[in-house]
C-alpha cells in the first residue's frame, strides 16, 4: 500500500554542516529526517528504517556511496528505494557509474534548497507511481489466477475421479493446466497441458484449450481424435510461437484399460500396486498448435485396483541437470510414499523433487488412483 505517513528520507553525507543542511531543508519541506555519517550507518538504518529515499554523499570515510547503493540493490526489498547521490564533483564518470550502481538521480554541490527539495519531491512521486501500478498489476494477476483457477477442478468436486492436484505456479498465473472430465459412466479424462512460456500471456490460451476439451472429450471421442481436432483448431487460433505440449489420459475403471495419447509431454508414470514398481510410459511425439499434420503418440495398457499414474508437467523434471536425472528424482520420490495415501503421496512427492531448489517455471503434479 501507498504510505500515508510523511516520507522519511536518509541523509547520508560525512560533512557535518552539510548533512545539518539538508535535514534543516527537508524538515522544513515536510518530511521524517534521519541521518548518518558513514557507509556503515547508512547501510544500518537502511535496514532499520527502510526509509522512502537516500540523498546519499559519494565519498565517505569507509567507503564510497557507490558500494552503498550497490549493496541495496542486491538485497531484496531494499532496490526499490530510490537513492538520490550528492557530490561536488562535477566529473562524468563519477555520474554515470552513479547511475550504473542503481542511483535515480545526482544532485552536484553547490546546491540549492529549492532544488533539493524539487528532486526529492519528483522521484517520491515516480515511487508511488510504481507502487500503484504494482499493486494494480498485483491485482490484475490475482483476477487472472483466480480465473484461471475455476478452469481447473478441485479433487474434491469431483471424488468419483480419484485424483490429487500438486500445482506452484511461478507467477500467479501460469501457462500449466489440468482438467478432469467425466466422460461416461466409470471412464474419466485426466488432461496435463503446459503453454509454451512462462509469462502471464501463457495464461491466456488455457481457457482457449478448456473450450476445446470441453468440445471434444466425449466417450465416442477416442483420446487421439480429441487430439486431432483440439491441435486443427489451435492452429488457426494461436500466434507465431505459442504452442502447447499436452496428454490426454482416459481411464476406464470398469474395464481397467487406461489410453494415452501424447504431444510432447514427459511420458506418464504408472506405478503397480502389485509389484511396487513404476512403469515409464514413453511417447515420442509433435506438440499441439503449430503442425496442422502433426503426429502423436498413443499408448493402450491394462492397469489394476489401486495402481497409480502419474502426469505431470517438464518443470518438475527440468530443475537442474538433465531430464533424465530430474525424472528419476520424481520416480524414486513417488516410491518412497507410494503406501500414503494418494493426497499424501502427491504433495510429498512434489516437494521431495523440488527439495529446495527453486522453480523458475511452472510445476504441476496430478495423481490418479485407479
């Protein structure tokens, strides 16, 4: 939120008559004064006070400003605060590695009152305007992600599909999606699809192919044919470059055949109840909306009471190395809770792969229990 308090500025100069100077100035201007004398107090009640902006004195006797205003910027919530640099040097490499470091501004001495004051007064006004445009960009986000979320149903809607959603978006918003739709009595669809991008746009074309799931997921629609006619269409729909990968899993429990049709997703994972092992259900295949003759690959296979598949999206696996490591990170991972219940295994499976490593695109992990 925009503060409503008077701004608080820091005053960072060594020179005792100038530093009383500027506080006299800004005082009088209307604003919440705080001052130090060297880089090591400047940098304490940075912390302290995260004040609104720092006039900040290039030369101080243990250090430079420049190191000051460097070290704001690498630590985070401290390289919004615009920093103001006051020097009387007139050289222009000093002002330009001013302006290299971080610094919105610099004000030489001799300087007036006035054009302190006017200074100041401008960069506070350009910071509250990036705080608005933030928080209503915050807000945009938080509209498009709850929208996004109501394209994707919850395990508990629909309990008949025995499924477990693991989903941490990178943004808010994000170009991974799921959906599961009953399709007949006893056979459900479970879909992973994953956008081309990790932008908010990404966002944007998954209502796209939720309208087209919901044209044709049909028990009479065989999971390739849905493929088809989704990628027929989304070829005449999205931009140059957009594209999606996507697998489409039907599972018939009465019959206990699961079908599998892919486009450029990471193969399946179908763990047995039976024999404790996991089975990796390669696919070689195009991806959805760009080829209008693209290829996909389908995979039949009989499953049992209490099996688990497992679909997910390539951010869980592409964390750091190659795919092949990150895959089996994910395998052994579901083993290890493959006795908890499939909401547990689900959630702890995620994380376990994760571990703490930080993801930098979206990663989506759906369990289905047969």
């Amino acid at each position: 939120m925009i503060k409503t308090r008077p701004s608080t500025i820091l005053v960072v100069d060594d020179d005792v008559i100038t530093n009383r100077m500027i506080q006299a100035i800004l005082t009088r201007a209307g604003f919440q004064i705080a001052c130090a004398f060297d880089s090591a107090g400047a940098l304490q009640l940075i912390h302290e006070l995260q004040p609104d902006l720092v006039l900040l004195d290039v030369n101080l006797p243990d250090g430079s400003g420049f190191d000051v205003c460097l070290k704001m910027h690498q630590e985070t919530g401290y390289a919004q605060i615009p920093v103001l640099f006051v020097s009387a040097s007139e050289d222009i490499a000093n002002k330009v590695r001013g302006f290299e470091v971080g610094g919105v501004d610099y004000i030489p001495k001799p300087f007036s009152g006035e054009e302190v004051v006017a200074r100041v007064s401008t960069h506070l006004r350009l910071k509250q305007a990036y705080e608005k445009l933030a928080e209503l960009q915050a807000e945009r986000i938080q509209r498009l992600a709850s929208a996004q979320e109501t394209l994707m149903p919850l395990p508990a809607q629909l309990p008949d599909a025995h499924f477990e959603i693991a989903l941490h978006q990178a943004l808010k918003a994000g170009g991974d999606f799921y959906d599961v739709i009953p399709v007949g009595k006893h056979i459900v669809d479970y879909v992973v699809a994953d956008a081309s991008g990790h932008d908010l746009a990404a966002s944007f074309w998954t209502a796209s192919l939720k309208t087209l799931l919901s044209e044709y997921a049909h028990a009479a629609t065989a999971p390739l044919d849905a493929l088809i006619a989704i990628n027929s269409a989304l070829c005449r729909i999205l931009p140059e470059g957009v594209f999606f990968t996507l697998i489409y899993a039907r599972l018939n429990r009465q019959t206990k055949r699961l079908s599998l049709a892919n486009a450029g997703q990471p193969p399946a994972l179908v763990q047995s109840t039976a024999s404790g092992l996991t089975q990796i259900i390669h696919q070689d295949s195009d991806v959805v909306g760009i080829f209008s003759d693209a290829a996909f690959s389908t995979t039949e296979l009989k499953v049992n009471p209490k099996d688990r598949i497992l679909l997910y999206s390539d951010g869980l696996i592409e964390l750091d190395g190659p795919r092949e490591i990150g895959l089996q990170r994910l395998i052994e991972a579901a083993a290890r809770h493959q006795q908890n219940t499939l909401a547990e295994m689900v959630h702890a499976t995620l994380k376990d792969t994760i571990g703490d490593k930080r993801a930098e695109d979206d990663v989506l992990l759906l369990g289905v229990e047969v």
